[in-house]
C-alpha cells in the first residue's frame, strides 16, 4: 500500500483482482444453473465466456506479482462484498 492510500480502502490491483474474481464466480454459478436446467445451449455460451474471464483474471494475477506492495486477500474479497450484487457462490467459499 502507498503512502497517499487509506488502509481501509483497497489498492487499484486489489480492486481489480476483485471484481474479476467475482465475474469468475458469477459466471461459475451461471454454468451450474443451465447444468440444473439442462440447458446446454446456455452451458455452451457461459462455459465460453467463463474460460475469457478466467484468462482474464489469471493476467490480472500475473501482473499483481510484478507490483512492489502485493494485494492483500482482505482487500480482494472486500471488493467482491462490496459490489452491488456480490456472487452468491463467495459464501460458500469465503467463509469467515
């Protein structure tokens, strides 16, 4: 963290980190639903889009370990909570 950063509040890389991890998991819980549905047509689509975003968010890992303070977990998953609709999915894996 930078001088000028507040401690409570979390760095652009954590942030960042934070927000792809939760499309990661949305999309997850959206692969489950059509699975449930048996609507493979919609798996297909989801499935697609889940492996793009995960290339997404394994760059924006690559590129957290080159940056000179590392993203605190803490601050990662207090973007997730932070956002609008948080995944669901993240209560069954983060629990405190």
């Amino acid at each position: 963290m930078t001088d000028d950063q507040p401690q409570d509040q979390p760095t652009p890389v954590a942030e960042q980190l934070g927000e792809r991890y939760a499309r990661v998991l949305t999309l997850v819980e959206r692969c489950s639903h059509a699975v449930d549905a048996g609507n493979w047509a919609a798996l297909d689509d989801t499935a697609g889009e889940l492996s793009e975003a995960a290339n997404v968010l394994a760059s924006s890992a690559s590129a957290a370990t080159r940056e000179p303070v590392p993203a605190e977990p803490r601050a990662v998953l207090s973007t997730v909570l932070g956002l609008k609709s948080p995944p669901a999915l993240y209560g069954y894996l983060h629990r405190a």
